[in-house]
C-alpha cells in the first residue's frame, strides 16, 4: 500500500508539472464545465422536469438491459451451468418423495434469509439514497420478538404462523424465565443475514474506486473527486469532517484488514470513504469484504440487536409509557394511545381476537403505515432521478467527446 501511496503522488507531481507548462487555464475551464454540467443533472428530477426525467430513465434502462444482456452473452457458460442447476432443482422440487420435507424447510429458510439479505442491500447500496431497512423493517421485527418473549416468557412461537406472525405458544412457563441471550439467538440469523446484505451493498465504491485506479481514469463521481481533493489537500485540512474524512482513510490505508474491521463495527456514516480507500490503493478484494463482512454482519449487527432488545425490554417500555403520561398537559392524551397498542399486541400474542377490547386500528401503527409507504416511495423516486442522471452523464460524455475529435 506505501508503493500505491508513493504513486499517487507522483501522479499528483506530474499533474502539478502540466499545470506549469500552460495546462493551468485548460484545466480550469474543465473543472467550471464539469460543474456546470453537474449542476444540470441534479436539476434532473420528478418535481422539477417530470417528463425529461421519466424520458431518461427508460432510456437509461434500456442501455443497461442491454449492457447486461451482452455481459450475459459473454459469459454463457456460467450462465448455462446455472441454468442447468436451476433445472436440477426445479425438478427436485416438484418430484414427490421422502425429500420434499427437506425442500420445504430449505425453501422457507432460504427466502427468508433472501430477504434480509436483499433488505440489507437496499440500505447500503446508495441508488440514490439507501433505504432505512433497518429502522422500518429489522428494528421492528427484533422490537416485536422482544416484547412478545417478555409477554409470553418464551421464544418458542409455533411455527407457522412466527415469522409471519407472532402466537405465545401454549407450554406452561415461569414468570420472569426469558433471558437477553434466548431473545439473541432468535432474531440471529436475520440479523446476520441483514449485516451481510449492508457488506454486499459497500461493494460498488470500492470497485469504482479500484477499476478507476486501474485504468488511470478520473471517473464523474462526486465521492471520488472528494476523496482526490482530500488526498490533495490532507496537510492542510482544519474542519472537523474533512479531518475524520482524513482520520478513516489513514486508518484503512495504515492499519489494513483490522483498520476496515474497525470502521465497520461501528455505525459509521463515512464507511463509504473506506471503501473508496481500499478500491484506490488497491487493496485486496478478501481483504476488503473480509474485514467488512465480520465487522456489519457479526460485530455491529450485535451491537444494534443489544440495544433494540434493551430498549424494548418490558420494564424499559413501561417506564417509557409513564413518562410519557408524565409530560405536563399533554402527557394523558399522549400515553393513551400507547397504553392502548401495547395492550392491542398482547392480546394478539394470546390469539384472543374475541376478548372485550377494541380490535380497531391504532394511529401508532397508522403513522408507521404510512411512514414506511412514504420512505418506499422516494427511495423509488431516488432510484428514478438517480438512473434519469446517469443518462443525461451519458449525454454530456458524448458531447464532450466529440468535441475532442473535432
């Protein structure tokens, strides 16, 4: 990594050098272009040219169907042999035997697993802006386990309906007998599975990062041209972010695999900047996801659970709940509808639909409804502005190229 860092900066020596020799102004009406011309794609969204922007998606989606299609093509052997497999177990599947309860339990864990992993995905993947799936999908579920373990003293819910939904189960249990270790071991292999998918979604900076350094070009990314101003600029830094940008891009480089495990057990809002480091100074792949897998899957996956679990352990919940009705004014109103959701879950837990308390819809539940539906919504929306950009970059590219060969 040292011989990586002593090129980067003979590279910064000889841009320097250009610069002296009357490339200076060339250089500086490129940069103004370059903004101008970014300048121009943000202003590419729904609200502000609705039509331009649905226009450049489908092209821009078009030109990856395609782009995929012809990579596909390329590697038709590995695509006839998984399609062969796919074939082998299709019939495994639909073929009666002795087997099937084995398919049925592999069918179950694997899609359940799937969607953790895809949900980890979508919140670190950055299409746009990451999607909050842990605080609108696995907080909630590691929320509901905790409290339904504490009610019923138990995590063995009957399978079905758990995960779909959560039943007590009708074994006799002692009062105050679950433990944080028993609510642990139950929302494990989703948390993992979820802790998993964020590693995978960190993958795309870092071979940005990595084909960039690679090939010598400077790709139109605004995170990377950040990055090279600040490894321009790393003496002179003063503000705060620029130097904990500084700090995590030191302790990657200099430290290593451990350097990375450390940025990622820990919620780090500037992991991106690690992983453009690593693809940059080309450190290994295994290295980098390695690092990245054990710290977010295992180490700060463990360290959210703890705290979702604490934070809505039963007396944590009932001394919130008094709180809350402790507020001057409007504390009553407030805890009511509180009072009247923990009481609508525990009698879900016990399966009496038919007991005396209203089964009508909270305004809690109501609200978180439709929270999920609105974030759902604009990250598809940034999925939508961000894709319409790529093709208007595109645009811009071509443009510029041929005014070179002009």
């Amino acid at each position: 990594m040292a011989e990586n860092g002593t090129d980067c900066d003979q590279r910064r020596i000889g841009m320097n050098k250009e610069q002296h020799n009357g490339n200076f102004t060339d250089s500086s009406l490129l940069s103004e272009r370059k903004r101008r011309e970014r300048q121009e794609r943000l202003n590419i969204v729904l609200w502000r040219q609705p039509l331009v922007t649905l226009q450049y998606f489908f092209l821009e989606t078009l030109i990856n169907l395609k782009e995929w299609t012809i990579k596909l093509w390329h590697r038709r052997s590995i695509l006839v042999s998984f399609l062969l497999t796919l074939a082998v177990l299709t019939a495994t599947y639909y073929i009666e035997g002795t087997h099937q309860q084995y398919v049925r339990y592999m069918e179950k864990k694997f899609f359940w697993c799937a969607y953790w992993v895809g949900l980890g995905i979508l919140s670190s993947v950055g299409l746009g802006t990451g999607l909050h799936t842990f605080l609108l999908y696995l907080g909630p579920h590691i929320a509901s386990v905790t409290l339904a373990a504490y009610e019923c003293n138990s995590v063995n819910f009957p399978e079905p309906p758990y995960p779909d939904q959560i039943i007590c189960p009708d074994e006799e249990t002692t009062e105050g007998s679950i433990s944080l270790w028993a609510i642990i071991s139950k929302v494990r292999l989703e948390a993992c599975m979820w802790g998993a998918g964020t590693a995978i979604g960190e993958l795309p900076p870092y071979f940005m990062a990595r084909a960039a350094r690679l090939s010598g070009a400077e790709p139109d990314d605004e995170e990377y041209q950040e990055f090279e101003e600040m490894l321009e600029h790393a003496e002179t830094a003063q503000d705060f972010a620029s130097r904990a940008k500084l700090a995590v891009q030191n302790l990657v480089q200099k430290v290593g695999f451990f350097g990375i495990l450390a940025c990622a057990s820990i919620p780090n809002p500037l992991f991106d900047l690690a992983g453009i480091t690593c693809g940059h100074f080309l450190v290994p792949f295994w290295t980098f996801f390695g690092a990245t897998l054990i710290g977010k899957a295992v180490i700060k996956m463990h360290i959210q659970k703890l705290f979702v679990i604490i934070t809505f352990s039963k007396h944590i919940v009932e001394q919130m709940v008094s709180l809350i009705g402790a507020i001057p004014s409007i504390g009553p109103s407030l805890q009511k509808p509180f009072q009247e959701y923990l009481e609508a879950q525990r009698i879900k837990l016990h399966h009496k639909s038919d007991s005396g308390v209203p089964q009508g819809e909270n305004w809690l539940s109501w609200m978180f409804e439709k929270l999920v539906i609105v974030m759902v919504c604009y990250f598809i929306l940034s999925i939508i502005n961000s894709m319409a950009q790529s093709y208007a970059k595109r645009q811009q590219q071509k443009m510029y190229s041929e005014e070179k060969t002009k």
